[in-house]
C-alpha cells in the first residue's frame, strides 16, 4: 500500500499542474484509509457458522459444554479465533425438520458456514432414503443460495437395519457432497461406533469421553472454512 501511494505520488508531481496536484495529495490519506479499513473487513471479519443437528449435536445427556460442539468453541476461542457458532441443533431432528427451520436461521444468523448433521433420526425409524436426500439437497440448496458453505457430516445405520437400507442410506451423503463439491465428514462415529464404554446407556447417544473424537473427526473438514489452525 505505501509502495503504491509513493508511486502515485510521484506520477502527480510529474504530470499534474499545481493546483490538480494539492487537491489530488490531500486526498490521499483518505483514501488510503478506505483501503486499508475494506481490506481489513474483507480479511478479518468474524465468521458465523450454523450447526443444524439433532440429539448428537444438542449434548442430549450431556453436562453443557461437554458436547462437540462446545469443544469446538473452545477451541476456536484458545486460537483466539472470533468464529460466532449458532448451534441450532434439537433432540429428535429429522431431514424434514431441519428443511422446515433452516429458511428463518438462515435469514436470522446470515452464516458463512453451514454443518448439516442430519439424518440418523430418518434412518431409525426407516423412513424412505429418497425423502431423506430431497430434505438434504434442499437444505444444501437453500444454504449455498444464501451465500454459506455447507459441511455435510455423515451416518451410518446400525447392521440390523439391513445391509442395501444401510448402503443406500449412507450413499446420499458422498452423493451429494459431490454434488455440491462440499467437504464431507465420512463419519461422525469413526473410532466410537465399536467402543460400548464410550455410549451412555441407551447404546445410541456418546457419552461425554466420546465427543473429543467426534470433533477430531469432524475438525479437519470444518477448520478451513473458518481459517482455524
């Protein structure tokens, strides 16, 4: 920025008349000062990401501040990494819950990023996949055309649904991740699913050991969208 100024100067001094020269050199300062104030706006303003979930990403049975989530904060804050999260997550979420409330959080919070981790309460009621990946497309949709990035986190359902239910179900989200040429978390459980101690007693919910990993397994998707180390 100072090289281009001194440069512009010295051009003036060459082929302005005297008076152009003053008035154009008093302006100077001012409009270096709006350069620097856009590019510091275009470089360091805050992100916002958006977490729309279900019970794996609310601390269902969980002390607050104990979930994923929460760690991600806290992480971010020791990176001293200003990041607003907005965990919109609720207990029991379907696709078709999140594709309902994801119009109003987006016109609310106005994100940068969008996780969409979303699905697993379809796949154990067994509901049909395609509904499932209409409600996910739509939400992806939704959040790109407001200008968000979108993380797709995917599940896997438990062997005893079926092996084609359970392929089918876990294929829409490499599906559409490449659709969108959006980072993916293959899955969320990788490194629990097989690990009883590490679930509270419903068998289906981590326990509060369990979500460190679940943000190391989502953290290298996620940490350069917010520019995180």
């Amino acid at each position: 920025m100072l090289i281009y100024l001194k440069k512009f100067r010295e051009q003036i001094s060459v082929k302005g008349g005297n008076r152009l020269r003053r008035r154009t050199l008093a302006l100077l300062p001012a409009a270096a000062l709006l350069l620097v104030s856009g590019m510091t706006s275009a470089y360091s303003a805050p992100k916002t990401l958006l977490v729309l979930g279900d019970s794996l990403s609310a601390e269902y049975g969980l002390a607050r501040g104990t979930g994923w989530v929460a760690l991600l904060e806290q992480r971010l804050a020791a990176q001293k990494n200003d990041t607003r999260i907005v965990n919109a997550s609720i207990s029991g979420e379907t696709t078709s819950g999140g594709r309902a409330r994801l119009p109003a959080l987006l016109a609310r919070h106005q994100p940068d990023v969008v996780l969409i981790e979303l699905g697993a309460n379809d796949g154990l009621r067994g509901l049909p996949v395609a509904a499932a990946e209409a409600n996910l497309r739509a939400m992806g949709e939704a959040a790109k055309k407001s200008g968000a990035q979108v993380v797709l986190v995917g599940m896997r359902m438990p062997p005893n649904y079926g092996r084609a239910y359970g392929e089918q179900f876990y294929g829409v989200y490499g599906k559409l991740a490449k659709e969108w040429k959006a980072p993916l978390v293959p899955f969320m459980f990788e490194g629990i699913a097989d690990q009883p101690q590490l679930f509270q007693a419903d068998r289906m919910h981590p326990n509060a050991q369990a979500h460190p990993t679940i943000l190391k397994n989502i953290w290298p998707q996620l940490a350069p969208l917010l520019k995180a180390k």
